[in-house]
C-alpha cells in the first residue's frame, strides 16, 4: 500500500468519524420525549417516555375497540388490535418525532412529541396534511 493511499484513507475515517460525531448529538434520547394518544383527533393521553418503564404494556379502548401498546425504552410499537386488516400492527415502531402509528377504524393516532411542545427541529420532519 502506498503512502497516498494510507493519508487518502486516513482522512476518509476522520470525515466518516467526524460526521457520526456531530450527527450523535442532534438526537435526544427518549428522555425529551413523550407519547401522544389521540382518539377522533383529541388528545387523551399524553405520557413521558422518560418517566415509563420499559416494557410498558398499555391497552386501549378507543370507540368500542381494543388496541394494545408496548412501551420499551426508546420505541413505541402497536402490538395488538381488533380492528379488520391489522395495518397499524404492520407500522414501524415510533423511535423520533418523524412518525406515526394510526388505527383507522377506531380512529387512533399514537405520535411522539417533545415534552417542551417545541416544534420539530427539521421543518420537513412536521406532518404536511391528514386525510380521513
């Protein structure tokens, strides 16, 4: 190996290196963060991720319905649910404030939000329009 290719490397792992570094910090981990449930588009629950044991198993009832939640740690997932279909068992768990999970016919709507109420730091990360 030459000693261009040596320096040329070098500095490609210190850009790479760098670069994780400074994205790490932009983050936060779960403990600004707090789960909103909305049923029919009103806020019903709100809970602190931070102050929730991982594991956390919560059952819902939203409109004669049963939908079940698993909080651990950093993520949120939908792990039962009664509704035909079953796509919000399908959806990705909720780690960041750029997702969420829906159940439609019993009209539920689990996101994560900052604790502060504090918008999305990426204005591309807000949700744009909701359709029925």
């Amino acid at each position: 190996m030459k000693q261009k290719d040596k320096r040329l490397y070098l500095i490609l792992f210190l850009l790479i290196a760098a670069a994780a570094f400074l994205t790490s910090g932009r983050r936060g981990g779960n403990g600004d963060l707090s789960l909103e449930i909305s049923v029919d588009g009103r806020v019903t629950r709100s809970l602190a991720l931070s102050d929730t044991a991982p594991g956390t198993s919560i059952m819902l009832r939203p409109g004669g319905g049963m939908n079940e939640l698993v909080i651990s740690g950093d993520s949120v997932r939908m792990v039962s649910a009664d509704c035909p279909g079953g796509d919000c068992l399908k959806m990705a768990p909720l780690t960041s404030e750029r997702g969420v999970i829906v159940c439609l016919p019993h009209k539920l709507v689990l996101k994560l939000r900052a604790k502060d109420g504090r918008k999305p730091s990426n204005p591309d990360d807000a949700i744009d329009a909701v359709t029925y």
